[in-house]
C-alpha cells in the first residue's frame, strides 16, 4: 500500500495516529489543570512504566492539555549528571518573561526573577544567552541549601502566575535520573506549592523504581503524588491502536492479521506501533492479512534490534552483559537474584555492584524485594536472538 500515507509513528516520543488505553491518565490531568487554576487542590503526578509504553508521548499531551487551559508550560528531560538547578533555569526564565508582560503579574513576575537570579548565583548555574537584566534578592533563594532555596523559588513563581490568572505546569521526563538531592529538593518545592494553594502542578515521568525512591527521598512523597502505572495496553486498547488508524486512511486489517500483531508485540505501544508501520509497508492491497504480517515481522525485529535494543545493550560493561545474559537464559522475568547468581556459578554477595550499576543505567529494576527484571519489554527475546549460543 502506499506507503506515503502510513500512519504509523514508530519513533521516541513520537505522538501515535490512536492514543489509546489512556484516558483515565489524560482525563485526571485535565481536571487537575483547572482545578488549579481556580485555587482548589489536586495533585500532581508521576506517571511509572517501562521504556516504550509511551511516557513521553503522555508527556506531550499533558502539555498540551495544561496549555489549552491556561498554563505555561515547561518539559524537562532529566539526563544523567546535570544538576536540577542547570536544567530549570532556562525554563522558568522563559516562564517569568511570559509573565512579565502581562500588567497585573509584572510586580510579581520582577521578584521572581530577582529571586531566579539568587538562586541560578548561588548553585553556579552557567547564564550564557539567558542572563538576567535583575539583580539577585539578597536573602531568597539563596541559603545554598537546594530544599529551601527551590520551594522559595517555586512560591514565587506560582504567585506571578496566579496574578496573571495563569497556572505553571512542570514536567520532567526520565525523572530516575534526577539526583537524590535535586529530588528530594524537587518534592520539597512542590509539597510547599500544595501547601500555598497555588496554581503549579508537577508531571513527571519514569522508570518502576521512580515510587520507591520519592518514599526514600520523602516519607509524604506518596500523599503528594499520584503514580499512575503505564503498561502494555490491554486487548480492546491495542486493536484499537491498530485498526483505528488503518481505518482512517480508508484500508482494512483482517481478524488474524490484527491478532497476530498483539501477539507479536505483546501490547507494547512502541513495538504496536513498529508492527503497524512495518505491516502497512508489506501489504500490497488492503485488507492487511496474516501473511503480511509474517512477511513483516522480521524487519520490525531488525530495526528494534539495531536501534531500540541496541543502543541500550552498547552502555553495559562485559560484566554487566554477563549478568543480563544469566537473567535471559532464565526466561521470562522477573527473575530472584539468587537464581541469578546460580545461573553465574558465583554467591548473590558478588553481584551487588553489577545490579546497583544496571538499575543506575535504567536497564533493570527491582519489582520486589530480591526480584529483578528489564525496563525494556523484550529485552531478553533481543539477548537470546543475538547474543546467547
């Protein structure tokens, strides 16, 4: 078929044709976007899955949603060893200048730029292009210590905001990788924000472990936030994703083609989303059917294998791999640490620095206590088809 017209989006981040399964997610985003704005409580949230279950996708749309109801908004990716404080700077600066022109808020938008330029002073943040024209607020936002001086800092930008009769939307994506200091700071910040009544909401998004950490970080973390699971998508929500966009563009896809598909993919959205895209292409007429999916389905594994896998795969060190080799030849996970380590011939005792390492890279995580398993979906079928003799 014509491939020109394919609407699938295989892609990080990339919005699907069908955001399906998610409406329970997107809708508590709307209500807690104007609920804000009209100086009622709610709360904000940390959306938990593993990789390719379509976080940042949920990301953007929460954006969009906020913006659609009055927000500024700012979306972080939280990369590994960048303080919080470099990060935030350019996307409140960005945030207090929008404010800045709107006459009733300038007052307010002006001390929270002075107490910006404190803070970006006292945690050394490199201004470069986006240097402020203010002088620091001697006493605000600059103590030195990250918990008191962020929540200072948010107060006043949630106060510029509610006098523009605005609110300011947060989100970070990758939040795992936020340093225990600058997360804890962040929970602090948005805990006193709640406290204030102001109209400043927190989206983040992030690996399963991201709730235990919030806990360890602070013990009302868990009042604080709601942490919607992001999973594979049931059955009704992964044909949907399918068929719906097939049907749009005015083609068709058999029973047994669509069913072939979820298997493959077992409801993954990305990997839906390259199953669809790679089917639409094999097809040489509508309705697509099984055997387009057979033909299909190799060159979708090669392209997770060469990109989606790969890249992951290329981080780890030979003991790592070792380790990630011994959880694949278990099976499906999750898998205990001891069995392991037997499968290693070596005491669970050796292992920790390895598992500490993985779960630091974001290749695995600890569903429960002793259990481990991968944050990519697949991971282990990728290790066995290429890796494991």
């Amino acid at each position: 078929m014509d491939e020109v017209r394919n609407p699938f989006a295989p892609g990080a981040g990339s919005q699907p044709p069908e955001l399906a399964g998610r409406n329970g997610i997107l809708e508590d985003a709307r209500i807690a976007v104007q609920r804000v704005i009209r100086g009622k409580p709610a709360r904000s949230q940390i959306l938990l899955g593993l990789r390719g279950v379509g976080k940042t996708v949920l990301l953007n749309k929460i954006e969009q949603i906020a913006e659609e109801h009055g927000h500024l908004t700012s979306m972080v990716e939280g990369p590994e060893g960048i303080p919080l404080p470099t990060l935030l700077y350019p996307r409140i600066h960005q945030v207090l200048r929008k404010l800045s022109v709107v006459e009733k808020a300038k007052a307010n938008a002006f001390s929270a730029m002075r107490a910006l330029r404190s803070f970006a002073s006292i945690f050394k943040v490199e201004m470069g292009d986006f240097a402020l024209s203010v002088d620091p607020e001697t006493g605000t936002a600059d103590s030195g210590n990250i918990e008191y001086d962020l929540a200072e800092l948010f107060v006043r930008v949630g106060e510029a905001a509610k006098a523009a009769g605005r609110g300011w939307t947060l989100l970070i994506d990758e939040i795992q990788y936020l340093g225990e200091r600058d997360y804890a700071a962040l929970i602090v910040a948005i805990h006193r924000i709640s406290q204030k009544g102001l109209p400043v909401l927190f989206f983040g998004a992030g690996l399963p472990q991201v709730a235990a950490l919030s806990g360890d970080a602070k013990s009302y973390a868990e009042r604080l936030f709601t942490y919607p699971s992001v999973g594979a998508l049931d059955q009704p929500s992964a044909e949907l994703a399918i068929k719906n966009p097939i049907e749009e563009e005015g083609e068709r896809i058999n029973v047994e083609a669509l069913q072939a598909i979820i298997a493959q993919t077992r409801g993954y959205p990305y990997f839906l989303q390259e199953w669809g895209y790679q089917a639409w292409n094999a097809a040489d007429y509508s309705p697509i059917d099984a055997a387009d999916i057979n033909q299909s389905a190799k060159k979708a594994l090669h392209r997770l294998d060469e990109g989606f896998f790969r890249v992951r795969f290329d981080r780890l060190t030979p003991r790592e791999r070792d380790y990630v080799f011994a959880m694949a030849r278990l099976g499906m996970g999750p898998y205990k640490s001891g069995d392991v380590a037997d499968m290693m011939k070596e005491p669970p005792s050796k292992f920790g620095p390895v598992r500490a390492s993985l779960i630091k890279k974001g290749m695995i995580y600890s569903p429960s206590y002793g259990d481990v398993d991968f944050t990519v979906p697949l991971f282990g079928d990728y290790l066995v088809r290429n890796w494991i003799k």
